[in-house]
C-alpha cells in the first residue's frame, strides 16, 4: 500500500506489531510479508471498533479493511509511510500468547531463545531478508545455469557412503537388518554417473551431510550447488563457474566482479600461507632466508623459514600493541614462539628488535626486501616451513582486520589451482586425496605417483572469495586403469577397492566421457552475499553449534518398538 492507493478501500491481514492508544484515537502498526502499515481507529467513527482495537495484543493476527487516506504525519523512511488506512473493520484471526522476545530488527532475544522460538525469529525483517536473499540467489543460479544447458537432476539422500573425508550419517534399514544406508557426504559419484549417462551438463541445489564434529559455522547438514559437466577442460569449467559468480554478484548485489584472477595453489601457500589468501589486501609474505642467515642468530639460523609481511603505517605501535600481537601468535590455536621485527621509523631509521646480531647495513638489506617506506613496521617469523607459514597467515589476517582492510562490502574473488593430489596423513600414517580420490592427477605428473607421491598436481581448483573457500572441483578420472592406480595409492586393497566402488570403476568400461566438475557451498556464498560471519543466519531452521535443533529437540531417542523394528538393541 503506497499513496498511489489514495482513496481505495482495502483489507491487510498480518499481525500486530504494536499499538498505541492515545485515548480518542488508536494506532496500530500491523505487519505482513511486505512491511509495516498503520492503522487508525477512531473513537468519533466508530467507538466499538476502537475499543476492539484497544484489546489486541502484540502478534494478534488480524484482518483489518479501511481507506488508504494521507498521513500528517509521515514517515518518509519506509514505503508504506506516507499513508495510513482509517478503519471501517476489524477482524482478530487469532490472539496470541505475548512471544518470549521481541519482534523487531533489534531483538532483546539471546540466541538460545531465538533458536527454540525460531518461527518468531524468522518474523523479523533481518532475518526474513536473509532467507529472500537466499530464495533469490537460488533462483539466479538456476536461470544461469538453465541458460547453459544444464539440467537439474535428483539424486538419492538414501546411499551407500562416499569417502570425502569426513564421517557419514547413517540410516538404519528396518527391511535389511543390520544394514545401513548413508546419506550423501555430496553426490559426487552419483553426477559421475549422469555423465556417464550422457547428461552432459548436470545440477542440483542439494543437501549433503557431514558427521563432523562441529567446529564453529559448520552445520551437519548444507547445501551444496553441485555441477558436472562432460567432454570439457579446466578451462570450460572456470569460465562457465566464473560466469555464474559474476552473475549472482551483478543481478543480486549490482557488484560487477572483475575476471578473477588465477593463482598457483603453491603461489598462495608462499605468498599467503593458505589455500585461500583473503586477496582484498596485499601484504604479501616476503621469504628472507638469504639476507638473514648467517649472522649467529640461532632462531634464524636454525629455521627452515625466515618469512615476514610489511604492515604498512604501523611503525609507531606501542610496546602494548607489539606484545598484543607476540600474545596473538603464542596462542595455542597458532602455535608461534616468538615475533621480531623491524620498525621503519618516520624519520629514516631502522630499528629491529634483534638489533645485537644485525647492524644498520642488515636492516637496510631487510628494509630492501620489503620494500619499506619510512612508518613501516616488519614482522617477521621461523620455524618450519609449512607451520611457519600457517602463523604467519593468521597474523597477516589479524593485521588485516586491525588495519581495517577486510571490509565486508569489498568482494575478492580468487581461483587457485593446482592443488596436491595427495595429502600426508600423520595419524593414519598413509596418504589421503586432498580433494576425493575421483580427481585426476596432472598427465604430467603421474609418474611421480611411486617416487614423490606429494609432488604429485591434481587437476583440482578451488574458488576463494574474501579468505573463505567457496566452492571446489576437479577434473576426473574416466579410466577404470587410472582409478585402480589411484585408489592402490590411496592404500585400498583391490577387494576393498572393487567392493566400494566397483559400480563406478565398472561404469567407466562402458563408455565413460572425460568429465568434471565444481561443487559451491551455498549457505557460505549466502552469508558472504548478506554480509554475515555465520552461514546459520541464512539457513530458515539451522542447528546449534552440538548438532541439535532446540526447537523441535533432536536428536532423538525413539521407543522400544522402533528399536525393535530395526533391530537394533540399545546400548544405554
Ligand atoms: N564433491 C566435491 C565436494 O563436495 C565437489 C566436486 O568435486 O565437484 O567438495
């Protein structure tokens, strides 16, 4: 209702925000859907009607009929508020208990409240806007990918496990006992298949589940845009998955994305220390073990890696903010000993806090490889390579956040490529697949797979908007020969190998395409989307961070007889 309704009579049915009684006259906002709308009532009209109005309660749902007419008093800040509907009817739908928290943008609710009453939260505007936001990216993907041909196709939430690293939810089978089904880690073999079928270019917006234990903004339960497509190479899929990011940022942000750049997963670990650099600012690491050894400084010395960032403008920190940042990497979720540095003070000087074993002449090599300006600060780490560098990313990050560069309204987005094939596995003692043992090394490389396993390049890509991985893919083997290799490299005995997944080393003898594919999480391009840290804003009934959904209290028992059925004897 807008002023473009002057005039007309109407009926609104929503509920009711609040009201106000200014003792001839009552006010209530009523809210639907669309937004909030107000109602007048007066005493000299009608004097039942008012009093009616007097008895409703917050979030009563109501139908209410009047005339839209002009407000005096308007309120230019939401669509509906130039205008007000002077009522002729009123008709309560239903009362309503008083909600436990308050139904506005700004809740009085904690989350624990929110979470068991999550119908009512989803009644506030932020929150409803996330899940239209969440609508309206779905839809956007299915138009994009609609217009290239893919088809969408449902593949079954009832199977059989599918190693992707993680552990599988399982679902017993009343009509097998003592057998499980497993719901899909991801539909990974299931749209090898459709490949193998012929579909060519395949879709779904599907729920995958993954046992983990949950580590902060992870849900059991997510959604995945899953995409395959046949008789293509890396590069057909970067520009079609590409293409579909740029769109999504165009036709819901207005952002036009440039062409995002390509990095070298090695690249990113050198550079950045991760696999998924946050690229919205620099500070790139600067690798020193030429300029810094040899001095008698025996932590640089004995270091695998000397490696530092610049952190621009940040000469004059205090003593204060410098043991902040030795606190910052000591913390045992990063591990670091210690942190030098170097201050490229305003006036000119360089000052080090390792000053006794390198002179003026050193620094100014440091200064060299850093490429300073004066107000510069250099922060410097050693240790082993592969934990040095993890440190040091976290600081870049910490620095990044302190210096106000990971602005949630900037978007970056980064391929990287090239990812290992396999991954050392210190517990199980053996390798892994880095991404899932369907990926195809690098023609290039497989004959390293017997002598340096870990060198070994797969045909793998992730894409990275703003430090958080987004989606991931492969190109995959299509050759029951290439298959088997793998899965003995990955420790499978042939048996073991042939009884998990035969059916798909079997479908590769019958004419399979060269094929791959990508899969995106949804909810994280969502909440990337909406501005939000936590992907469980933009899922309507999410669970909490032990896996529960407090609202209608599961997990579960079930009764005897169930058990029964099942086969199943219970272990309390
Ligand atoms: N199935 C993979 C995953 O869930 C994605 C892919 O390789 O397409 O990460």
């Amino acid at each position: 209702m807008t002023i473009s309704n002057l005039g007309e009579t109407v009926t609104l049915c929503g509920w009711v925000q609040k009201s106000r009684d200014l003792g001839g006259m009552t006010f209530i906002d009523i809210r639907d859907r669309y937004g909030i709308t107000q109602l007048v009532f007066n005493m000299d009209d009608d004097q039942d009607l008012c009093k009616a109005a007097r008895n409703l309660g917050r979030e009563f749902v109501i139908s209410a009929t009047g005339m839209v007419v002009e407000r005096s008093n308007k309120n230019l800040k939401i669509p509906t508020g130039e205008i007000e509907i002077k009522m002729t009817g009123l008709n309560v739908l239903n009362a309503a208990k008083l909600p436990p928290f308050l139904i506005e943008d700004e809740t009085d609710g904690g989350d624990d409240l929110r979470m068991k009453y999550r119908y009512l939260d989803l009644r506030r505007n932020p929150v409803r806007n996330n899940m239209v936001l969440r609508h309206k990216m779905a839809q956007a993907v299915r138009r994009y990918l609609d217009a290239k041909d893919f088809i969408e196709v449902e593949t079954p939430v009832l199977i059989k496990s599918t190693p992707e690293g993680a552990r599988d939810f399982v679902v017993p089978s009343r009509m097998n006992p003592g057998e499980f089904y497993a719901l899909p880690q991801s539909p990974q073999t299931f749209k090898q298949l459709l490949m193998v079928s012929g579909f060519d270019r395949y879709f779904q917006i599907v729920k995958c589940f993954r046992d983990e234990d949950l580590r902060a903004d992870r849900q059991p339960e997510f959604t995945q845009i899953d995409c395959e497509m046949s008789f293509i190479e890396q590069e057909d899929i970067l520009n079609v998955f590409e293409g579909l990011i740029r769109t999504l940022f165009k036709e819901i942000k207005g952002i036009d994305l440039p062409e995002v750049p390509r990095m070298q997963y090695s690249d990113a670990m050198r550079l950045y220390g991760s696999d998924k650099p946050d690229t919205r600012f620099g500070m790139q690491f600067t690798e020193l073990n030429d300029v810094v050894k040899g001095k008698d400084f025996a932590v640089f010395d004995n270091a695998e890696l000397v490696v530092g960032i610049n952190a621009k403008g940040c000469a004059g920190y205090t003593r204060k903010q410098m043991d902040e940042l030795t606190d910052f990497i000591r913390r045992p979720q990063i591990g670091g000993t210690g942190l030098i540095y170097m201050r490229h003070n305003e006036d000119g000087s360089l000052k080090s806090s390792v000053d006794k074993f390198y002179d003026e002449a050193s620094l100014k090599l440091w200064a060299q490889a850093f490429n300073t300006e004066p107000g510069d600060l250099v922060l410097i780490m050693a240790g082993q390579k592969d934990k040095v560098r993890k440190q040091l990313n976290e600081l870049r990050l910490e620095m990044g956040t302190r210096l106000g560069l990971r602005d949630k309204n900037t978007f970056s987005a980064l391929w990287v490529l090239d990812f290992p094939l396999l991954e050392w596995d210190e517990e199980s003692n053996r390798y892994h697949a880095m991404h899932h043992p369907f990926t195809s090394p690098k023609p290039e490389d497989i004959d390293m797979l017997d002598t340096a396993p870990g060198e070994v390049r797969a045909n793998a890509y992730d894409m990275v908007i703003n430090g958080t991985e987004i989606g991931g893919g492969s190109i995959r083997i299509h050759d029951r020969e290439l298959q088997s290799l793998m899965f003995r490299h990955l420790g499978f005995s042939a048996e073991e190998a042939q009884k998990q997944f035969g059916f798909l080393m079997d479908a590769f003898e019958f004419g399979a395409p060269p094929h791959g594919g990508i899969a995106f999480g949804f909810d994280r391009l969502c909440s990337i989307f909406a501005g939000l840290d936590s992907i469980r804003d933009v899922i309507a009934f999410p669970k909490n961070n032990s896996g529960r959904d407090v609202m209608i209290d599961s997990p579960a028992t079930i009764d005897q007889k169930q058990m029964n059925e099942l086969k199943i004897r219970s272990v309390l």
